[in-house]
C-alpha cells in the first residue's frame, strides 16, 4: 500500500466560508453577553473522544485548482460523513506554499485546523530556503499520505518538438531561448525541470506563476511554451490536443495517457512523482490524530474515491500516520541533496 514519492537523477531512481465567519461572529458575540454576566473562564479543551465537535478546516497552502485540493475535497466528504462534522477545504495560497502552511503550523494544536501540503511544500521548498517560517519535522504531525502525482512533460501544440529528443535539439541550438511556467519559486514544477536539465545538457527560462494551475493554463493557451505539470491538471487537455504530451516522469506508461512515452522509453532515466499529505501541528492529541488517520485511509480505500482518483491521473497511497512520518523525514533529507546537487535557485 505504501508508494512514496519517487526522485530520480541521472544517478538515482530517482460550509464555514460565510457561514463559518457569520459562526465565528456569533460565537464572539455570545461570549462579550456570556461575559457580562459571569467572570470569564478558560475553557478546558475538549476530551480527544469527543472529536471532533465543530467544523474542521483544511487549509490548502496552494492556488484554488490544484492537484492537492482534488484529492483533499474527495477525502474531506468522506471524513465529513464518518465524523459527523464539516471539514471544509480553505486554500491560502503564497509563497509557494509557505504561507499557508505557517498559518496551521502556528494553530492551536487541538485537530480543528489541518493542512494538505504537497511533498513539494513540505520536503522540497525548505531545502530550497532556509528562511521558509516552518520546520516540517519539528511544526508537523503526519496524520496520512493520500495520493501520488505523477507530472508530464507539456507543450503547446504550435512548439515544433514533437518528442522530448526534439525538444532537446531545439534548447541547445538556443540555449535559455524557450521559456517554462511552474507554480513558483521552489515549487515542484522548478525543481523536476531543473533536474531535466542536468540530465539532458539544456536550459531553459524560467517563468514562476503563483500557481501549478496557472502555469499549466498559459501552455494550454500558447503564452509559455513548455512546462512540467501534475498529470491530473492537464491529463484532458493532452487527450483533446490542446496540449502535447511529450514525456510523462513515471517508471511505466500512465493508464490515464496510455500514448505518451516515459523519459525512461526516450532515453532519459529521470522520475519525478511528488505526494500530497495530511497534517495537523506538531502536539495534536494522539487520539484525534490516530482517528483522522484512520479515517482518511478508510476513505481513500474506498471504490468511489479511488476510481475517481484513478480516472483522473493519481495513484492512490493511503499511508498511515507512523509510516509516513518515516516517508516525510526521508524526503526532507533526499529533497534537500537533490536540489544540492542540481544546483537549482530562487529567481
């Protein structure tokens, strides 16, 4: 069941919106009226067991549309039903993720605010800053690993490589002359391209979005020529051909885009898959945390979700909390040698 996020290099295989605010209201409101007729006191924090109690939010630290949220709004109607209690997705994108992940990292850690990061949150961006405001390992519990992201090499159709050798000859005959959109600074998207470019010898310019999705959009509307993207964003563009795909970075051929070729097939012995996760801040009650583990594996075992997430590109993991602990600390370590060594940095 286990299938982290796989690297590889030339040398390695590698609804709480409005009616939450006017909720949040509410509740202040009655808390100044409770106030005026009794001192105030602290709460004691509610027993594990009877989690969760309210609505739950899951923040998602990357633009509306991307892969993580897919997979997270699956889960979160599951979760919803088994738990009795909303558990509403709240994008706070920024910073290639950083701010919205700082945001939970400095929540209360009483299981009512999560985060669905990406590995590329998670493990690559602060091994590609040192100055990113949250520590992974130390600011985290690691409650499931939901799904992998297998990403594709992409072109508009009017860019005249129709394989990725092609693409190779055009870059070095006009070295930096082709542009790449990714989803930001530090984001996934830079970091496979980047070790594209170790291996084939070429470069390429690059165009940070602040989002995977809007930089997938600008290849599909021919302002960027070329890009990485998660296969689950831009899957039905390549099979209605308003996309090219030139290579997917998977060690086999995907049942979602049968006819594109790996980079393997073309002579490229680079993988590149990143993960998305649930977490909840460091210090979060055992209880609750085993609970969301449990049930979030249970939903993503279930047959609705998993072949929704089959159709659409993704590779369904369910992983619980103790063992992806293990795959999140190995990943910190591995991102940060791999962008080490293919000398990637920020613009």
């Amino acid at each position: 069941m286990c299938s982290p996020s796989r690297i590889g290099t030339l040398t390695d295989k590698f609804v709480f919106r409005q009616s939450g605010r006017a909720l949040l209201i509410a509740c202040s409101l009655l808390g100044c009226l409770t106030s005026f007729q009794a001192p105030a006191q602290t709460p004691s924090p509610a027993p594990a067991n009877a989690y969760p109690n309210r609505p739950v939010r899951i923040v998602i630290p990357l633009g509306p549309g991307n892969s993580a949220e897919v997979v997270t709004r699956l889960v979160a109607q599951k979760l919803s039903i088994a738990l009795g209690q909303p558990f509403v997705i709240e994008p706070q994108p920024g910073a290639a993720g950083a701010i919205g992940t700082a945001h939970v990292a400095r929540s209360p850690a009483d299981g009512y605010t999560l985060l669905a990061a990406t590995d590329g949150v998670m493990a690559a961006l602060p091994g590609f800053r040192a100055d990113v405001p949250f520590n992974p390992i130390r600011d985290f519990v690691p409650i499931a690993q939901m799904a992998g992201i297998p990403f594709a090499l992409i072109a508009h159709p009017s860019v005249r490589a129709g394989s990725v050798q092609q693409l190779i000859d055009m870059a070095k005959a006009e070295p930096g002359k082709i542009d790449f959109s990714t989803g930001g600074n530090g984001s996934a998207q830079q970091l496979v391209m980047a070790m594209f470019m170790t291996a084939t010898g070429t470069r390429f310019t690059h165009v940070p979005y602040k989002g995977a999705p809007q930089a997938a959009m600008d290849v599909v509307s021919g302002q960027i020529p070329i890009a990485f993207a998660g296969v689950p964003i831009v899957a039905e563009f390549i099979k209605d051909g308003r996309l090219r795909g030139l290579a997917v970075a998977s060690d086999q051929r995907l049942a979602s885009l049968p006819h594109v070729p790996t980079l393997k097939e073309q002579g490229i012995p680079l993988q590149f898959a990143t993960w998305v996760g649930l977490f909840a801040p460091a210090g979060t009650p055992r209880e609750i945390v085993a609970r969301l583990s449990e049930e979030t594996v249970k939903a993503l075992r279930a047959p609705d979700v998993t072949d929704r997430l089959a159709s659409l590109g993704f590779e369904v993991y369910g992983v619980p909390t103790e063992q992806f602990a293990q795959i999140v600390r190995a990943d910190v370590a591995r991102m940060a040698d791999v962008i080490k060594r293919s000398g990637m940095k920020a613009d």
